[in-house]
C-alpha cells in the first residue's frame, strides 16, 4: 500500500500542471489517451484492476518458467 501511495504521489505532479494553467484542463482527455497510467489507483475500475493483476501474474508465471528452465538446463 506505501508503494501504491508513493506511485499516486508521484501521478498528482503531471495534474498539478493542469490545474494551474488556465484552460489546461480541456487538454486533459489528451495527455490520458497519450498517457492512461497517469490516473491514480483511486480512478482504476474493477475491471482495469483485474486485467493489470492478470497481466502481473502472466509476467510472473513466464519468469518462473524461465528460472526452472535455466536450473534443469544448468542440472
């Protein structure tokens, strides 16, 4: 939860810009096309949620696939 804070933190700079500077925040739908891991977590739908975690366990699953291939193979 610290790092999803620290992360949320680091993602309200680029929307300090955008309230600060007058009529920015009509550019806003454009910079999160370009950008859509810019909203913090509090924005993420259910749906987005469970693919980032899918996603996450994927990347997992093929590093430990890698990891028990290279020890048979170094076996």
């Amino acid at each position: 939860q610290f790092l999803r804070i620290c992360a949320d933190l680091f993602r309200l700079v680029p929307f300090l810009v955008f309230l600060v500077v007058p009529f920015m925040e009509f550019l806003l739908p454009v910079a999160l096309k370009l950008f859509p891991n810019m909203l913090p977590s509090t924005f993420e739908t259910k749906s987005k949620k469970e693919e980032r975690l899918k996603k996450e366990l994927r990347v997992k699953l093929e590093l430990a696939k890698f990891l028990q291939d290279t020890i048979e193979e170094m076996a």
